[in-house]
C-alpha cells in the first residue's frame, strides 16, 4: 500500500487533479487516501472518494503528495513523521518557468512526477541529482462523444451567428500558468 496526500475536498485543480488521479488509475484499493486541510471547510461537491478517507500508514513505504510546490515546506513541517523512512513522490501541475525557487522542499522529497513539458524543463535546471525527475503521459484523457458546434449552441440556447470563445481559470489563476506556449 502507499499513502496518497492531497486536498481532496477542494474545488481547484490540484484536488481535483489528485481525485481524477485516484480514480482513473485505479489506486483507490491500494492506497489509504489522506485528506489534507488548507483551509475553511470543504468545498467540493465529489464525495465520491470520501468514504475511503483515512489516517496514513505506518507500513506504507512510499508517499504520494498532491500539493503544490509551494506547499511542501507546509507539509514536511506538519507532517515530517510521514515523510522520514519513506520514498516521497510530489506530484506538480504549475506550468511556469521561473515557479519553482524554493530550492529547500527537494530535501524532503526523492522524486516529482509531473505531466508537461515545461514543468519538467523548469525542473530539470534546479532539481538536485538526488531527486528523479519523471514526465508522465497525461492520464486524464476521457472520450467525450463528439458534438457539431451548432449541437453544443443549441443545448445551451445560444445563437448560432455568433462566435464563442471558452476559456477556463481557476480563481487564483492568471495567463501565464496556462502554457501560453503549449
């Protein structure tokens, strides 16, 4: 079994990276989902992997942190008896190239997986020889049926001389963290 860190219950990316995560891989059964709290109370509505909730391991050997980057400083400093004897894998969404200066959090951790190109660039120049640095296939692809452009209009009731233009930003978002590059 591994533990599987992350902020479960929130509504913005890196939880609901880390709920996807879980469920489309599967690891729900071998692994003990522990809930970290940022703060106030939950706010997401999927409760779906709540009921699997529970306190880490002790036998587990390896960890898996759904934070970010900025957090894992945090996390050691709460949670360092979870981190010591154990492999400690973060797992980083952040796509900016200058993001990642808290050099001090790469003494806690023995690898980063992460799911893009720059991420793993932005990495790669800082990262200590210690830490192995991974670059995933993406695991979240879902087969959505596909839909003319006039199906998707008319199922929202909107006019279908116009042109649309949908673009998606968590609260605390901003352009460059959308791989403007990408």
């Amino acid at each position: 079994k591994l533990n599987i860190f992350g902020y479960f219950d929130y509504i913005f990316s890196i939880s609901a990276n880390a709920r996807d995560f879980v469920k489309i891989t599967s690891l729900e059964s071998n692994a003990n989902l522990v809930p970290l709290s940022l703060f106030g109370k939950s706010t997401c509505d999927d409760k779906t992997l709540s009921e699997l909730y529970s306190y880490p391991s002790k036998s587990a050997k390896v960890n898996l942190w759904f934070v970010n980057f900025d957090f894992i400083n945090d996390c050691y400093r709460r949670h360092h008896k979870w981190f010591n004897g154990r492999y400690n894998i973060a797992v980083f969404w952040w796509e900016l190239e200058d993001y990642f200066t808290n050099i001090r959090c790469f003494e806690f951790l023995d690898e980063i997986l992460v799911f893009s190109s720059v991420t793993y660039s932005a990495l790669e120049k800082i990262i200590p020889n210690s830490v192995k640095l991974t670059k995933l296939e993406y695991p979240f692809i879902i087969k959505l049926p596909t839909l003319s452009r006039n199906m998707v209009l008319e199922h929202f009731n909107l006019d279908v001389n116009y042109l649309y233009v949908l673009y998606s930003f968590d609260v605390h978002s901003y352009i460059e963290r959308k791989n403007p590059k990408g």
